[in-house]
C-alpha cells in the first residue's frame, strides 16, 4: 500500500517465483539453442524421409538403425568427454578396426570369448593410455598425436588381419552383443544407452565431469585450484581407446566377422555427431543430449537417403557437407564460450 494525494493505492507485485519462472525458460532456450536447433532438424528429416519413403518410419527400420548407430553412441559419449577438454581424438576409428580384428583373430585362434574381450578392451585402453600421456605429460598437440596413433594402429590393424575378414564362431556367446535382442530391442541398442546415461551422470554430476570442463574452460585456473589435470585429461583418452575398442566389439559381433577397414570415417562421423550436438570444439562446454542428437541425426540422413536409393557417393558428399556445416555452426555459436554442461 502507498499513499498518493491523500488517497490509499494499492499497488500488486508479482510473486518472486513467477518472475524466476518467466525468466528461467528463455534463459534455457538461450542456454540450449544448439540443441534445441539440432533435435527440430532431426524431426524435420524424420518428417521428411517417412512421406518419401515407406520404409523409413516402420519398426524394424527404427530398430535397425539403433543397431547400427550404437557403435557411434558409445564412443560420442567418450568423445565429448575428450572434446570438452579442448582435446580431439582422431584414433578412435583405427582402434575400433584393430578391436574388430583382434576379437576375430583371438577366437579363431581359440582363446574363450571372455578372455579374449578382456584382451581387446585393454588393448583399446592402452592405446588411449598412450595417447593420453603423450597429449598431458609431454604437451604435445592432441591433433598430432592422435593423428599419428590413427596412423600406426591402422597399420597393426591390416597386419593382423592380411587385410582380410575373419569370420566370428557363430556359437561365442559374444555375438549376442551385436545380434542379439531382449524384448525385440538390440542388445547393443540397450548397452549403448546404458552407456549414454552413465556418461551424463558422469560429465553433470560428478567431480571429474567439473574437472573435465573446467579443464576445456580454464586449464590454468583448474590447476591452480590443486586439480592434477594431466592425469584428468590422460584419463579422457584412455577412456576414449577402451570405449572404441568395445565399439568395435559391438560392430564385429554384429556383422559376424573382423575386418581391419571398417572404422574407415568412423572417426569423423563421431566427431561430427558432438560438434553438431553442442560441445564446443574450444572446449569448456559439453552436452551429451545434444551429442546424441548430432549421432541421430547424421544416422537419418544415411539411412533415409539409402532407403531413397541416393547413391552412397553424394551420402558421402552431404555427410562431408554437414561436418563442414558443423564447425561453422560450432565455432560460430562458441566463438564467446562460457562454462557450461548440459
């Protein structure tokens, strides 16, 4: 109540909750946007693909495709984590073809399936090791050591193999990773969501997520604080490697054999898929939503336009197209990064 003139005006205030109400959804608009733009575009092609092709928007296709993309979920999540470091890890395909080749290898050769799946991932995880100690405790560029571990496993990968496929024993219980179905849902599909909700947990809610993007954001300032930040981020590598190696588990078992050359690209359609999403390629800002967005998105496209008969040689030139499109839009929106995860 305020007095005017002699007279008694009442005056009504809004509540203090509804104002933060009022201001709380544009703000997480704002916050998410990429995210936001990144899912509106995927119902759009979504839309797109079920008008123009009768195939496209029926169960078994939906369920083929979550198939074929959980290979690419379980490394973005990895992938982020790197990426939020201001890192890069362009190895993960070449460890996924040496994963795929070795499993094939190690059976055949008559090792038990368990044995030889500890082999693998550990194999994967020595690799990122590697990587992750040359990248944080001698300060060589992510870019370059990567590049060059790409390189040379790439290389053990066609070694092994002779360049040839090397079928899987149909009886290993690990075909059931690749083939196999609970509730008529892919086995794989399950273990990459599983995969997925535990990277969110673990980039949102715990202290090595805070160090992950701290690091991105201010690596001077989080090591200040005590934060020994070369074993966070050779940790996110060393993840990364055993998180390829069990992706390619997962593609091996699915298509019944090992073959050196099938993470050709597989690198760049990761990469892609978290830029797409929202990480920044600057660091210091990570979205698992949005990196699985970016992982669907890039998986229509390649399954619509097959589906539509486009050849696989101007899907290879759209899906360049959408990486290009990617960094712009990335380094565009992130040029004034702030800390966030999401």
């Amino acid at each position: 109540m305020i007095e005017a003139k002699g007279k008694m005006t009442s005056v009504s205030k809004k509540p203090a909750t509804t104002i933060k109400q009022n201001k709380a959804v544009p703000q997480w608009i704002a916050n998410n946007k990429q995210i936001i733009g990144i899912f509106a575009v995927l119902v759009i092609l979504s839309l797109f693909f079920s008008v123009f092709s009768n195939s496209f928007a029926t169960t078994g296709n939906m369920l083929n495709m979550l198939q074929q993309l959980a290979a690419n979920l379980i490394v973005c999540v990895f992938m982020t984590l790197v990426i939020t470091t201001s890192g890069i890890d362009l190895s993960v395909g070449s460890i996924l073809s040496l994963a795929s080749a070795l499993i094939a290898v190690l059976i055949k050769a008559g090792l038990g399936s368990f044995e030889a799946f500890l082999i693998v991932l550990i194999v994967g995880a020595i690799v990122g090791l590697i990587n992750g100690v040359v990248i944080s405790y001698l300060s060589i560029p992510p870019f370059i050591v990567t590049l060059a571990s790409m390189i040379y496993i790439q290389g053990l990968a066609l070694l092994i193999t002779g360049g040839y496929s090397i079928g899987i024993d149909g009886s290993a219980w690990l075909n059931a990773i690749g083939q196999g179905r609970v509730l008529n849902i892919p086995v794989s599909a399950i273990i990459a969501i599983v995969v997925v909700i535990v990277g969110w947990g673990v980039l949102t809610q715990t202290r090595f997520g805070t160090y992950v993007i701290g690091i991105g954001s201010n690596e001077e300032s989080v090591r200040r604080s005590g934060v020994n930040i070369k074993k966070i981020k050779m940790l996110t590598y060393m993840f990364s490697g055993m998180a390829a190696s069990f992706a390619g588990i997962v593609l091996a078992t699915r298509l019944g054999s090992g073959s050196s050359n099938v993470g050709t690209g597989f690198e760049m359609a990761v990469i892609a898929a978290v830029v797409l999403g929202g990480t920044s390629l600057f660091g210091g800002i990570g979205t698992m939503l949005g990196s699985v967005f970016g992982v669907f998105l890039i998986g229509v496209i390649d399954n619509g336009l097959t589906l539509m008969n486009v050849s696989p040689y101007i899907i290879q030139i759209i899906q360049g197209s959408v990486l290009l499109l990617a960094v712009i839009v990335n380094t565009h929106v992130f040029s004034g990064k702030s800390l966030k995860r999401r």
